[in-house]
C-alpha cells in the first residue's frame, strides 16, 4: 500500500513540474511575441517622405511681381519634402517645397525664370478626435533674384527676402479627413519684408520707402491637402487668405498652389502647377502700374520624378 502511495506521488509530482515548464515556456513565448519593436513605433510617430522632379517645361506668367517671362521653355526642378509626427494628443506637421528654373532666350541670353521656397511649421494640441488647438509658422521667400523686362529692358523686381513673409499663427486646425487640413486664425502677424535696399526705397511690396519691413495683424486661413489617387498620381495644393485689420481689410490677400503628379514610368512623369497670388499691397499693375492683379503662373513639364 506504502509503495503504491509513493508511485502516485512520484507520478504527480512529475506530472506539476511538467505543467509548470509548459505554463513557464507559454509565458515566455507569449512575452516575445508581444514585445515591442522600436522601428514600429518610429513607423507610427513618424511619417516621412517627398518628391523630387526635374522637368523640361513649358511656363506661362500674367502679372507676376517676382519678374520672369510672359512665355517660357525652361529647366524646372521641384522639391517637396513632409514630416508628419502624431502621438497621443500631439501633433506637428512639417512641409518644405523648393521650385528652380531657368529659362534661356536668344534675345536676353540665360537667366533665371523662377524661384520660390516655402517652409510650413504647424503644432497641434488634440481637442478631440478631429479638432486641434494649433500655432502654425510660414516662411515664404526666394533665393535668387527675379527680373522684369520691358522692351527688352531688364529692371530688378525681386530678391533673397525681397519679399519674404514670416508669419505666426494660433488658432484651430480642423483634420475631417488624414489627407485635409483646415486652419483658422483671428489673431495672426504676419511680417513682409524688403530686405534689398533697391526695392525698399521704392516701397516695393506695400513697405515704407526706405524701410526693410512692415509688419501687418490680422485674420489668416490655410486649407492643405494632400493626396496620392493612386499609386502613379499624385495631387498637392494650399489656399492661404489673409485680411489685414489695419489696412483694407475687406481686400483679403490670396495665395493659392497647386501641383498634379502623373508617373509615366518607373523614372519619367508628367507634372503641371498653377500657382495664383493676390496681394492688395503690390500695386504694379493696370494701366499706370499702380493697381494690385491677380498673379498666375501655370508650367507644364515632362522629365525625372523619384519618390522618397
């Protein structure tokens, strides 16, 4: 009897220790399968990427302040850069586009057609699902300068800050949808400046003759979307407005852009931009070029597309 109570102890006994490095096995199994890899979460805060285009293009401006030819065939490079971060309850959005072309004439010779950068800074504070307290920063500008010609005649029209616009926002940013955001300000300074001595002694852009800057408070918008309607095209554009309480501010200033993306190939792509600008302060237009216009600039290209 003492013997078989001993087997079936031992026999138990056996049976525990087996269950317990089945269990102990399943935990640790269980504990890697779950373990968190850091790249995965670098993938979900992070969303990173871009284009880069260089196109034969073919350029058409009406009213355009920052100089260049009414008809052009040019050289057009395009870089359009994003970073997106989301966690939690925060937010930033980043976005940086740099346009550069050049166009050549046999009655001017080279020279530069186009030229623009545009740096977009935006934080926001998640109120609820679709709705954000955000303060947004925009610095718009070029790098080089920008000529206008009359009867051939070439006269400096723009610069390196001449004009630049830095503007700081806080306000709402409304996201419906992960490809369109909506902002919106009533309390917004924007600054442009002149910082080249030639167009601000003319008091070109809405300055003070002699002054380097004007600084303007207002109410400001800007509506964004981005979007890839399939895995070969791709459409980008921004509508800001901008009303000046302390001048005019019935006539709200306008810049809108806008970019399709067609992939053609693994390498080739057909690209077209219109960008359109009203400024209620650049005043060289109309009869007497003392009138403020609507600004459009349209290009057409074909050339290298690679996605980043």
């Amino acid at each position: 009897m003492k013997k078989a109570i001993f087997l079936v102890f031992i026999t138990i006994s056996i049976s525990v220790a087996g269950q317990d490095e089945s269990v102990k096995a399943l935990k640790d199994a269980s504990t890697k399968s779950i373990k968190k890899d850091p790249a995965d979460t670098v993938s979900r805060t992070w969303k990173k990427g871009g284009i880069y285009s260089l196109n034969i293009s073919q350029g058409s401006l009406t009213n355009w302040a920052a100089g260049g030819d009414d008809f052009s065939l040019s050289v057009n490079s395009l870089l359009s850069l994003y970073a997106f971060y989301k966690k939690d309850k925060h937010n930033w959005d980043n976005t940086f586009d740099f346009n550069l072309g050049y166009v050549n004439t046999t009655s001017l010779g080279s020279r530069k057609n186009d030229d623009r950068f545009d740096l977009l800074s935006k934080y926001g504070y998640a109120l609820n699902s679709k709705l954000n307290l955000a303060s947004l920063f925009n610095l718009r500008s070029q790098f080089f300068k920008g000529y206008s010609f009359s009867n051939n005649v070439q006269s400096l029209s723009s610069n390196f800050m001449a004009p630049g616009y830095v503007l700081l926002s806080l306000g709402l940013d409304y996201k419906p949808t992960k490809n369109l955001s909506i902002f919106f300000s009533p309390a917004t300074a924007r600054w442009v400046i002149v910082k080249d001595t030639i167009l601000s002694n003319k008091g070109a852009y809405g300055v003070t003759p002699g002054k380097n800057s004007n600084l303007e408070l207002g109410a400001f918008a800007t509506i964004g979307y981005l979007k890839e309607i399939n895995k070969n095209i791709t459409y980008k554009g921004r509508l800001d407005l901008f009303s000046n309480y302390r001048r005019n501010p019935k006539n709200i200033d306008l810049f809108m852009s806008n970019t399709l993306n067609a992939k053609l190939t693994k390498w080739l792509s057909a690209t077209w931009g219109v960008d359109l600008i009203y400024d209620d302060d650049v005043r060289l237009f109309g009869d007497n070029n003392t009138s403020p216009g609507l600004q459009v600039k349209s290009i057409v290209g074909i050339g290298l597309l690679v996605k980043f």
